[in-house]
C-alpha cells in the first residue's frame, strides 16, 4: 500500500506530499470527511512518508524497508491509535496520550497520535487536548479524524490544518470493485458502487451484506406500492415495522432518501445517469410519471430532518406516519 493505491483523494495527498517534501510538517491536522474515503489509511501512508528510510522521489513511501514494515502492521512504538470506548473518547485517554507525548520517539524521527472519530470526544477531552495542541514537542504530530468539523471546539479547529476529504465517484468505486474482486459481475459492481455512496468502505462491506440486501429489496417492494393521494393503513404499519424492527434505521432511511431522490431525478432531468437504485429503473421511471414534484421535494425534505429527529428520541411512530403522509401527498393536499 501507498499513496498511488487510495483512490479519489488526489487533492489531499498533494498537500501532503509537499509537506513532507518541503520538510514542513504540521503538528496537528484534521482529516475530515465522509466515512469509508480513506482517511485513516491516508493518516497511516502520511506517517510512513514522514520516516521511511528509502522514500522515492515523488514522495511515496518504500513499502518495504523496516519502518514501512512496523507502520503496516501497526506494530510501531511511535504510532498511536487513540479511539472512542463505548461512543466517547473520555479524559482519562487524552491524559495518557498527554503523558505519553512527553516521551521521544524510540524509533523514529516522528511520533503519531490518531484520534479516530475524534468528534466522539468529550468536553473535558477536548479542553484536555487543546493543551497539547497548543505547544505540542516539534517531533509530535497529531491527526484527528471526524466526519463533520462542528462537534470539535473552535479552538481546536484553528490551530489544525484542515485536509477535506471527498466523496469517491461511483465510477472511481466500481473500477476499484472490479479490479480488486475475481468474478464480480458488473452490473452488480454498478449497483454496490453508487448503494455506497461515495464510500469505498461501504462499497466492500457491501459485497458480503445478504442482510441489507434483503431488507433492501423488501422496502423496495413496499414502497413501489405507494402513491400519491392513496393512504393505506396496512402499507404504512408495515413500513413502520421494517424501519423500527431493524437495527439499522439510518440505512433504511438512506434506502427511501435514495428512491425518492431517484424518483425526482428522473422527474425532473429525465436522466437515468446518476440513478442509484440502478437495478429498479423501470419501476422508479413508472413512479415518477405519478408523483408531482412538489409532493417528492417535501418528502425529501422530510426524510434528511428525520435523522435528526431521531437522534433527539422523538416518539418514532409520529415522525415515521408523518413521513408516510408526505409519501401519499395528504400534508401537501391539506396545505
Ligand atoms: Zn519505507
């Protein structure tokens, strides 16, 4: 593995690469972005740029020499990995990364710290690690991983450097499927690479889930049987079953965004390109010839505030039947 082996995050690794080019490496970073675009993997080939002992010209580390060996398999004294125990990265962790930062590096010219989901810290850790941010020893270097910037402290955020991290196009992630898995149809590699949306991490753990495809192609079914301005009770306690029963609503909500959002697609552009449920394409382009687009823009806008709602423990039956009503049009007739 090396820099030329993470796809889609060109952008980044030039900034990085210079870094270590032009020897002037941040103390701190924060590497934001979805989950499953290569951050951590990028965090760990930024580590080995900074101490390989045969780095080549273009800035990639060898792969090979002693110290690229250690950082891949994890087994280097210098390289820490710091991350949430039950959801939260408490105070008492910061306080040993503050202890151990004190030491030097045994090996190597750097030593690391990863905080992955770093948003998942607590107040009292975040105040805790603003110290060391602010006079962190010149052989440290401290990368943070978070999927949103907003949960860290400003005052965190303004003395990292910020590396974004973008969404992998579909095309990018089913070209990597394809040469990465033998005998990988392609027409399944087309449907996993935009389900994944933009995650390459999703994209893999994609390939082995019967379970999420089978719940897929239930909901699928479900909600091929609503219309506008057609309530039915029995399609929405079912509904309401699948999303509830499961223990993976946030999937499932993705599931219905990305139908409606398809739907809409084909509404309004009358484009099948960026289709993500590519396999339904002929039920979806039927739909969308029934659906107005006044009805699929406010159960869109719906569907992306229930996440939030849920979050907040709100009764669940509630938001689900009013989302229900949105998907047959009554809130949009009654206005
Ligand atoms: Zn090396």
């Amino acid at each position: 593995m090396s820099f030329k082996d993470i796809v889609g995050q060109e952008k980044a690794i030039k900034i990085l690469k210079k870094s270590v080019q032009e020897n002037r490496i941040s103390s701190s970073y924060i590497f934001v972005g979805n989950k499953g675009v290569g951050k951590k993997i990028t965090a760990l080939e930024f580590y080995k740029a900074m101490n390989c002992l045969n780095i080549n010209k273009n800035n990639e580390a060898c792969d090979n020499c002693e110290v690229c060996s250690k950082i891949n398999r994890q087994c280097c004294p210098d390289l820490k990995i710091i991350k949430p125990i039950k959801d939260l990265i408490k105070i008492e962790q910061i306080r040993e990364l503050r202890k151990d930062i004190e030491i030097k590096p045994f090996e190597n010219k750097k030593e690391i710290y990863i905080i992955d989901q770093a948003d998942q810290m607590t107040l009292e850790a975040s105040n805790c690690l603003l110290k060391t941010i602010e006079e962190p020893p010149d052989y440290v270097v401290i990368i943070l991983i978070c999927l949103k910037l907003d949960p860290l402290l400003l005052t965190i955020i303004s003395r990292c450097q910020i590396i974004n991290f973008r969404l992998i196009s579909s095309l990018q992630i089913k070209k990597l499927l394809l040469n990465k898995i033998n005998n990988l149809k392609e027409e399944r590699a087309e449907l996993i690479s935009k389900l994944a949306q933009g995650s390459i991490g999703k994209s893999f753990s994609l390939l082995s889930d019967k379970e999420y495809f089978n719940q897929r192609e239930k909901l699928l079914e479900h909600l091929a049987t609503i219309f506008p301005g057609k309530y039915d009770p029995h399609i929405f306690i079912n509904i309401e079953k699948m999303i509830t029963e499961i223990d993976r609503m946030e999937e499932t909500l993705e599931i219905i965004i990305s139908w409606y959002r398809d739907i809409l697609m084909i509404k309004k552009l009358g484009t099948q390109k960026n289709i993500i449920n590519s396999d339904k394409l002929e039920v979806i382009s039927e739909i969308s010839r029934n659906y107005p687009l006044k009805i699929l823009m406010d159960i869109l806008d719906y569907s992306e505030q229930i996440q939030e709602y849920l979050k907040k423990n709100v009764n669940k039956h509630l938001v689900l039947e009013r989302l229900y009503l949105k998907m047959v049009g009554l809130e949009y007739c009654l206005k």
